[in-house]
C-alpha cells in the first residue's frame, strides 16, 4: 500500500487506469442485469455475457491494484474517484444554478 491518498494533488497514472477499468467493470456489470433482465432471448445471452465480463474485468481490477500496482483498491481508487465525482456534481449543480439564474434575468 502506498503511502499517497487519491486526492493527493499529484498525477498517479496507476490510479487513473485502475479507475478506468473499475468503471468499466462496474458498467458492465451493471448494464449486464438490465440487459438480461429486460431483454428477449438472444439479448439475454448479450446480457449474461456482460455480467460474466463485468465480474471478470473486476477480478482483474482487484488482482492489479493489490498485487501489480500495490495499492488499495477501496482507499486509493474507490474513495478517490468517489471523491472527484462529488466534487464535479457540486460545480456541475451550481454551474447550472448560474445558467438558470441568467436565463431567469433575462
């Protein structure tokens, strides 16, 4: 485990990819379940596929964050990304109150 946090004002190549594919895995996942559960035959199978990739692609993830790149997977690149999502959901929220507030004036 090194000795850096996610939002260490520093650029970490390894957390960026590990975040990369942790969303990628997370998508597929996801969309995976949607997929099988809304869809008829053929795209159930798509949907099945998606799952059985999502879970692999996280394995993988786990496997290079803890044994590769010696990080935590859950201190240094969940919590970081968490961390700057929440941050560009608060500017993205008060951008949006500015363009509603001059669209209000005008």
């Amino acid at each position: 485990m090194s000795n850096i946090i996610p939002w260490y004002p520093t650029w970490n190549l390894d957390i960026f990819f590990l975040t990369i594919i942790g969303i990628v895995a997370l998508a597929l996942f996801v969309l995976g379940i949607l997929t099988a559960y809304f869809g008829k035959s053929k795209t159930r199978a798509v949907g099945g596929g998606m799952i059985v990739g999502g879970l692999i692609i996280g394995f993988i993830t786990y496997y290079l964050s803890d044994y590769v790149f010696k990080l935590s997977l859950v201190n240094e690149v969940i919590l970081g990304a968490l961390f700057y999502l929440i941050a560009a959901i608060i500017g993205l929220v008060i951008g949006l109150l500015i363009f509603l507030a001059a669209i209000m004036k005008t």
